[in-house]
C-alpha cells in the first residue's frame, strides 16, 4: 500500500546551477506582492511574485516536461484525463527580511483546476523556506536545483516555512 507522502516527489538537479543563478541575477526583477485564490492580498502569503522572463520559458518548459515525466511514470493514472498543460511560470521570492512564507494551504482552484503543482528550487544559500506537509510532519529540505511535484488536491495541505534570513527564489507552476 502507497502511503500518501510517497506521492510527493522531489526530483534532484532539474536544473543547472548555472540556470538558477542567471534566473536569480537578472536586472530586471521588478516583484510585487503575491495574491491569494481571490486576487487579493493576505497575510496567509507573504512573498513576492513576477512572472518569469520569458527568454527562460522554453528551457523551463523541458525541465517541467522532465520532471512530469518522471512522476507519471511511478504514478500512471496521473495521465489519465490530464492534457499535461502548464499554467506558466511564476518566480516566487521569500525575503528573509520579512520573514517571507506561505502558510499551510492546498492548491486546488475551482475557476482552473490543478491536478499537480510543481515548484523549482532556484537557491539553498538562506536559513529556513523548507517545504511542508501535513501540519508538519512531512518536511522537504531544500536543495538548489530541484523540483517538488505533488497533487494539487485537498489532500495535500502544504506551506513554505518563514525564511529567516537570506532570500529564497523559487518558481512555480501547476499542471491541469
């Protein structure tokens, strides 16, 4: 019997560190806070968000398609009634600063229904940001060029712990 922890998967070196790093340093990184479900702001979600530099999609795009992948090989009935779809490309930004964090959420949305989300590690190089699940009990350290994929449904209730100091870069996607 598969427990339901095992349907989270974390897939190490998607991404070159190289690409992470041109990602994180571009000039251009013009955040604004990020919103809930409802377009509004919340202290439930306290990070930045933009949308990625499109000059990064395509590359993005392979990795994503990589990733996918590898888990509906483990887990084949995710292809059914999938259209293997992403919704873009967000890069998220935690500022340790601010105590930057997500609190325990799920990602389902009735308006564009998610099947799984995906997130990328951009950096490691900050203190806190690890990934959790479950109220807690199922933790997920961060690691600098790696992806986390999971279903988006209610049963997967996850948060992004506060960032205590450094800045965590992420991007994000989900698949429908």
């Amino acid at each position: 019997m598969i427990k339901i922890e095992e349907y989270i998967k974390c897939y190490e070196n998607v991404i070159s560190n190289d690409l992470c790093e041109e990602i994180i340093n571009q000039k251009d990184l013009e955040f604004h806070p990020a919103t809930v479900q409802d377009g509004k702001l919340s202290k439930h979600r306290n990070c930045l968000t933009k949308p990625l530099n499109k000059k990064f999609n395509t590359s993005v795009h392979t990795i994503v398609g990589k990733v996918l992948n590898n888990y509906v090989s483990e887990f084949e009935y995710f292809t059914t009634g999938l259209n293997t779809m992403d919704t873009g490309y967000d890069h998220l930004l935690y500022l340790g600063s601010e105590k930057g964090e997500y609190k325990e959420h799920i990602d389902h949305f009735d308006l564009h229904p998610r099947v799984l989300s995906c997130s990328i590690i951009l950096n490691d190089n900050y203190d806190g940001g690890d990934f959790s699940f479950f109220k807690g009990h199922h933790l997920i350290k961060k690691k600098k060029g790696s992806a986390i994929i999971f279903p988006s449904n209610f049963c997967f209730p996850h948060a992004v712990m506060p960032v205590s100091n450094g800045d965590r870069h992420s991007i994000i996607t989900w698949i429908h």
